[in-house]
C-alpha cells in the first residue's frame, strides 16, 4: 500500500512561505491563504502564502516575497522582513523555510484564483491558546500532526500549523 510517505525519494525540493504578520485593528494577526481545488498539491487546505524555489530566486526570502506577490498581490518592498524560522521537511518531501514578515493593512488583495480561494487572518491571541488545537500521533509514521479548531470556517492543520506554533514558540506565546 502505498502512502504520502513514500514520496521521500531523492532530495527534497525547497520551498519558502511567508508568515504574514498584520495589525489588525490594534492585534496582530497572522494571514493565511486557502488553496484551491484546482491547485496540484494541497487541495483546499490553509496555507502560508508560498511555493518552490525557482531558478532566479537568489534566497528563500525571495521565493516568499515573490510567492506571496504572485499568490494574493502583495509588492515585495511592501513587506518589513524579519527573519526566518528553521527548515521543515514536509510528507510531500518539500524543504520549506518559513520567512516572517510585517505586511501592511488593510490591504486590497489581488488574489491568484487559480491557487488562492480566500486570505484571511487570525489572531495570535487565539492562536496562542492552548486549548485551540490539539497534537495527535500519526501510526503510521510516529510523527505528531498539530490541529487547531475551525476558526471561520477555516481548519489549520499540518505542516502550516506546525510552523504557526513553533512560531509562537519563538515569540514565547506558546
């Protein structure tokens, strides 16, 4: 039988997001993206603006802003860059580096609609919480998966949720 696991074969491909930070109405907040249906990858599922490293990315920061400009309209030299977060090797064998960074609002989105479905935020007090999300052990791989409750209607979970906590870590929120 054949599982998500089994595409860890040669290196992995590198990727960057963005964790976009906005003051909302005097709270931060983090921005998140949902997918498409039409996408390849992730159908549907919550995610940082981001993607692949490409040829004349010359950093993952670049890949990020230039992801986030072609995903939901942000200009680059719109967004105060703070740093980074360490790698995460994800079941789809990508190598992400998470890039954070101050986006302004409000902002007047232009949404990619073949990727992009909604952009929305949450806040990091909710987030924050504890009792907002829970780690369960995946059998078949012994690796712990983080999910949070539905906020909006939205579910994050995964990899984009284990870069939202360890972020918060960081922050020493969490």
């Amino acid at each position: 039988m054949e599982t998500p696991f089994d595409e860890f074969t040669g290196s992995a491909r590198e990727a960057a997001v963005l964790i976009p930070l906005a003051s909302v109405d005097d709270e931060w907040h983090l921005l998140f993206t949902r997918r498409t249906d039409l996408v390849d990858h992730h159908k549907g599922q919550v995610s940082f603006p981001g993607g692949r490293l490409d040829a004349e990315d010359i950093s993952p920061e670049a890949t990020a802003l230039r992801e986030t400009r072609e995903e939901i309209g942000i200009k680059p030299e719109e967004i105060k860059l703070l740093g980074s977060l360490g790698e995460y090797l994800t079941v789809s064998n990508y190598l992400v580096t998470p890039v954070i960074g101050i986006i302004p609002w409000p902002y007047t989105f232009t949404v990619h609609t073949l990727e992009v479905s909604r952009v929305f935020t949450i806040p990091l007090t909710w987030l924050a919480d504890p009792l907002h999300r829970q780690e369960m052990v995946r059998k078949e791989t012994d690796r712990g998966v983080i999910m949070y409750l539905p906020y909006d209607g939205e579910l994050l979970w995964g990899v984009t949720a284990r870069i939202t906590v360890n972020f918060l870590i960081a922050l020493g929120l969490a």
